[in-house]
C-alpha cells in the first residue's frame, strides 16, 4: 500500500495527510474475540493518530498467534517475522544498520518468556529503541493452549492441570535489566492502551509493553487467571494515564498535586493522575515493589510502571553512523589499502 497516495476527499487524515486506512494491514485469521486483535486495533490508531510515516516503520515477530498480528497493521510499512523466540536479535541487527527505523516488536507470552528468554533479556539491557509488545494470555495459544512461563500459581489448563510454578513477571525483569519504559495494560482496556502506545511512540529507548490479552479458544475459563473476567476483576492501575502529542496544544487542567507530569523526548507529554498515593514511576525500586506487592495480592498493577526518559540508547553509545549502512559507499566500509598493510603488520 503506498503511504504517499492522495486521501480521497472528505476523508479525515492526520498530520502527514494520510487517512487511517493506510495504517491497517490483512484481515485477522486470529479467532473472533482473541485479544491480540484488540490490540492490533489500537497500533493502527495510535501510529495514524501520531502521524508516524509507515515507511520508517518495521515490524517485528517471533512465532505464535501474536507473533502473526504485524500482518493485520501498517500493510505498508517493513517486515520481518524471524523464528520462534529470535526477533530480538533481527532487531537489533536493524536498528545498527538503520537508526532512523522505528521498529515495532510483537511477541508472545511464550515467544519472550520461553524459548526467547535469553534473546530478551539481552535486547532488554541494551536500551535499543525498539517498542516491545508482549501480547500475553499465560499459554501457547497456537500450538493448542499449553501453560507459559508467565502463568500465575494456582491457574487452572481447561484439562484441569493446575500450574504450580512461579511466574516470570516480564515488567519486572525488564526494569531490572535496564529498559526505560515499561508499561502493563489489558487489551480490554481501550483508553488506557492507546494512552502507553502513544508515549511509546514518543520515546526514546527500549520500551516494554506487557498486555494481558486473553486466549479466548484456550485460556478463557473459570480458574484461569488470564481469562476476561479475572484480568477485568484483578486489575489495579497505577495512575489514570493521558497523553497529549507535541504537535497538539491542548492543556490539561488538573487540580494542584493530583497529578503527576511527564515530558518526553520529543516534547510530548503524559499525565498521571494519582490513584495510588506517591507513586513515582522513576523509581526503580518503587517499580519492583509495586510489582511484587500486586502480584502478591494476585492482583495486576497497570499503567506506566516505569520510565526514565533521558538514559542514552545503545545507537547513542556506539556512535553508530546517521547513514544506514546499505547506503554508505565503498569510500567509506572498505579501509584504504594504507590501512590493511598497517594492521598486516601488527599481526607478523
Ligand atoms: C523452534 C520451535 N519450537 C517450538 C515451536 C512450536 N511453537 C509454535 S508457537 C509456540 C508458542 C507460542 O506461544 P506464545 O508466544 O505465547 O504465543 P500465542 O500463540 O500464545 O500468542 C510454540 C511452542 C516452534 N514453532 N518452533
Ligand atoms: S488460539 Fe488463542 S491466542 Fe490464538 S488466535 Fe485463538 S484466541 Fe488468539
Ligand atoms: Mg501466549
């Protein structure tokens, strides 16, 4: 689909003149009600409702049913659906050789959690902008719904096999290992998941979406923690979060204390209305504890659990070229014949 084809007339568009058609993709083959179809929903309004050129944009996946829903947004952006628990290391390798990319990673519960813990865990560290969505239901949905490393103690296989292992909490670990945005929401919950995509948007960094999003064929029954009405009874947000782009110049009124401001890079701005008393999402350690607190109640604290907007990104270490590297001629990948007789050389 091309991005630069004129909007037919009377069409709403956004701020680079395109209409929110062009931000969709294929039809969905995931089952009716599955929530991974929610929340490729609000990708294609949050990248249309930021004006995001989808030709900068490259989707991400591993393997899974959630794995396959950067099929079904931005048709018209670039893609790259790896194996089974790798893409992080594809996208990495992307944003070494492209730094203007903005990539858009969608995994699953097992994709990130099992076989790709390692692969994670290392992009986590890096602090590589990248926007990481974990569409999480607690089960392997596409191989018949067996339990994940993110099911909770105590959660209930429709066969009846109960899980007695702990869950890996996926927030936690990236906030541990160095991500700067880290956020949980529900695909259920329509304002408060468009409101962290758009911040993840406009930051700069590693960001770390965790969205409890139910397996309706699987994982959806009484006894399971990851089903509808358990994740709707459980959740426990943070803050009631907004978000206003830098190019909209709308000011929110909140009373004086109530409310918590945050700028991001590119001078958009979140705000956090307090419902938990103090709670600051700078702070790692109130991060940690807020997790650890919620879970132990069996509850899901939600929102923006996380953020640092200022740490430098892996690209800003390494000093890696503006130019992508596809670009970059032979005067300036290949070492002068000076230069090789040098290091031929030192190794005599
Ligand atoms: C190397 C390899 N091992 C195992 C599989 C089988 N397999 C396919 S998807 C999947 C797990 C998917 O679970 P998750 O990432 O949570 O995605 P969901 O389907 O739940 O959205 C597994 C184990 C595979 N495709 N490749
Ligand atoms: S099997 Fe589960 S995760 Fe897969 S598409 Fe169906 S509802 Fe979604
Ligand atoms: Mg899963």
């Amino acid at each position: 689909m091309s991005t630069t084809a004129a909007p037919a007339p009377g069409k709403k568009t956004n701020r680079i003149n395109l209409e929110v058609a062009t931000y969709r993709g294929g039809k969905t083959t995931l089952c009716a009600g599955c929530g991974h179809n929610a929340i490729s929903e609000r990708i294609v309004d949050a990248f249309w409702e930021m004006g995001v050129d989808p030709s900068r944009v490259i989707k991400l996946s591993g393997i899974g049913c959630s794995s396959k829903s950067p099929a079904y947004f931005l048709g018209g952006s670039h893609g790259f659906n790896a194996v089974h628990g790798r893409m992080p290391a594809v996208a990495s390798g992307a944003m070494l050789a492209n730094k203007f990319l903005m990539p858009i990673g969608v995994s699953g519960d097992g994709d990130t959690g099992a076989i790709g813990a390692g692969q994670f865990v290392h992009l986590m560290r890096r602090n590589i902008p990248i926007i990481y969505i974990v569409e999480n239901n607690g089960c392997y949905g596409l191989t018949k719904g067996q339990l994940s490393p993110t099911a909770d103690v105590g959660s209930k296989l429709k066969n009846g096999v109960v899980n007695d292992l702990l869950p890996m909490d996926l927030c936690a670990l990236a906030i541990q290992l160095g991500a700067t945005f880290v956020g949980r929401s529900f695909s259920g919950d329509k304002k408060q998941l468009s409101a962290l995509l758009g911040a993840a948007i406009a930051h700069r960094g590693t960001v770390l979406l965790d969205v409890i999003s139910p397996c309706v064929t699987f994982n959806d029954h009484e006894g399971s923690t990851k089903s509808y009405s358990y994740v709707k009874e459980h959740d426990d947000p943070v803050s009631e979060i907004s978000f206003v782009p830098f190019f909209d110049d709308i000011t929110v009124d909140y009373e004086p204390g109530t409310t918590q401001t945050v700028t991001m890079p590119d001078g958009s701005r979140v705000f956090l209305k307090k419902l938990d008393d103090g709670y600051d999402p700078h702070s790692r350690i109130a991060a940690l504890t807020l997790l650890q607190e919620s879970a132990d109640k069996g509850e899901f604290a939600t929102g923006l659990i996380y953020i640092d907007a200022n740490k430098p990104t892996f690209t800003d270490l390494l000093n890696t070229v503006d130019v992508p590297l596809s670009m970059l001629g032979e005067d300036k990948t290949r070492p002068s014949r000076a230069a090789l007789d040098e290091i031929m050389a030192r190794l005599r």
